[in-house]
C-alpha cells in the first residue's frame, strides 16, 4: 500500500490540487470535505487522471462526533494515515449576510454579528483544522506528516479582524503539535498563501482592476495558483523535508512585504 494522504477541503481549488498531486505519487488519497457532490466531482476527475481510486468522505469537520466518522471510516478502509493536509476553511464575511438579530439596540446588534464572524471563521478554520488532526493523531504513522493551511492574512490582516486572525491561531498549534509528536519523526508545517487564482474562496467578487492590484504586490509578475500551493505541501510530505518542522512557509510571490 502507498502512503495514505487525507485532504480536507479536497473538492475544490488547493485541496483538489493537493489531493491530485499526491494522487500521481500512487498515494491512497481520502478527500473531506461538506459537499458529496463537489467530492465527487473532484474524485472523477483525479481518477480520470488515471492516479488511482480516490476515497470522498462527506462531513462538517467543526463536528466532533463527524471528525471521529472521518477517522472511523479511514480506518476501515486503510488502517492508517500517513500525511494529514488541512485545508478546509473559509471566510464567513464572504459566505454569507449576517444575520439580522431582533434586538432594540444598534450597539447590541453590531455587537451580535462581530460575535457571529468571530465565532464562523474560527470554526471554519481552526476547528476544522484542529479536530480533524486530533482525530487522526493516533493513527498517524511514525515519520508522518501534518501541514496545516493558513494564509498571508496571518500576517498582514484580512480587512474584518475575524479571518486572518483564525488563520493566525493555526501557528502555534502547529508548534505545539512539531514538539508534541517530534520524537516519532512526525513533521508539522504550515502554508500561508497569498491570493490563489480558480479557488471558491472570493466567489464572483474579483475584477479584473483588484486582480492586477493583486499581481502587481508580488515580485514574480503573477499570481499565485493552486499547483503552486500543491507542489509546496508536497516538498513538505516528501522524505527529503524530514528534518523541516515547526515553520510556516510563506508563498505568496513576495507579496506579503509588498513593493
């Protein structure tokens, strides 16, 4: 058997790439993620590939009680986990209208829905995170590996307080778990990208004038993609990476120090 390789957020954009990239190594690949339909999807086309059989697994990774069906299941079908790439994320300011709190006071009211975004994204990205690994940890193989994704919003802000400050919470729990599991030859990084162009994550809000605003923050004279992210998670799963630990790698083509 080849290296069993969990992705979550695999059913799209990074995660997708991800998974593919593991998927050409002959990796027993597992993607999670909420959406059946997007797994499924995603599968099809890693499989098409001709990479091999892909297993989706549909959960709501801030749910204990599914992060435990995710470890269950994997189980049952490998026995093992080999790499855990944690992916699945998201910003709640994007995805959805806050809601409209029946209160008599606007102070409150504003209040309530800083409470609410606060609250999403650091579900959305830490406990996605954080539960899934913790599931795991047990079946994870001596010489394993972790990589947690995270974001250059960590570093300079997202604009709203909630997402990069969720995303930033993901690096000292990365220290924590490089110390923790060290001594069995497990590596935990970090991957903070920068603006990824074909992901979910920014919707139909992109115009062209904000993504050339985007490029020009670099240093390589483009934006970053999802192969782009895929091939650094790889290097940091690979044998030769095994002495890289404990650090959060930035790839955002220089963009986080701007010009």
């Amino acid at each position: 058997m080849g290296r069993v390789v969990v992705v979550s957020g695999g059913g799209t954009g990074i995660g997708q790439a991800v998974a593919a990239r593991f998927a050409r190594d002959a990796a027993e690949v597992v993607i999670v993620g909420r959406r059946a339909d997007a797994l499924a999807r995603a599968a099809a086309g890693i499989e098409a590939q001709g990479a091999g059989s892909v297993l989706t697994i549909a959960a709501d990774l801030t749910d204990a009680d599914q992060a435990l069906r995710v470890r269950d299941e994997i189980v049952e079908r490998h026995g093992k986990v080999d790499v855990v790439v944690a992916n699945a994320g998201g910003n709640v300011t994007r995805k959805q209208a806050p809601t409209d709190f029946d209160v008599d006071r606007p102070e409150l009211d504003r209040l309530l829905k800083v409470r609410e975004h606060w609250q999403g994204n650091f579900e959305l990205n830490v406990l996605t995170a954080v539960l899934l690994v913790e599931a795991l940890a047990d079946v994870l193989t001596d010489n394993g590996r972790i990589v947690l994704l995270s974001s250059i919003a960590a570093y300079r802000g997202s604009g709203n307080g909630s997402y990069g400050a969720s995303k930033a919470a993901l690096h000292p729990y990365a220290f924590d778990l490089s110390s923790a599991l060290g001594e069995r030859g497990v590596t935990v990084n970090v991957v903070a990208p920068g603006y990824i162009e074909e992901t979910e994550f920014f919707g139909d809000t992109i115009t062209e004038e904000w993504r050339e605003n985007q490029r020009k923050q670099g240093h390589t004279g483009r934006v970053g993609t999802s192969t782009d992210i895929a091939e650094t998670v790889h290097w940091l799963a690979s044998p030769g990476a095994g002495h890289v630990t404990a650090q959060i790698v930035q790839v955002n083509g220089g963009a986080a120090l701007g010009r």
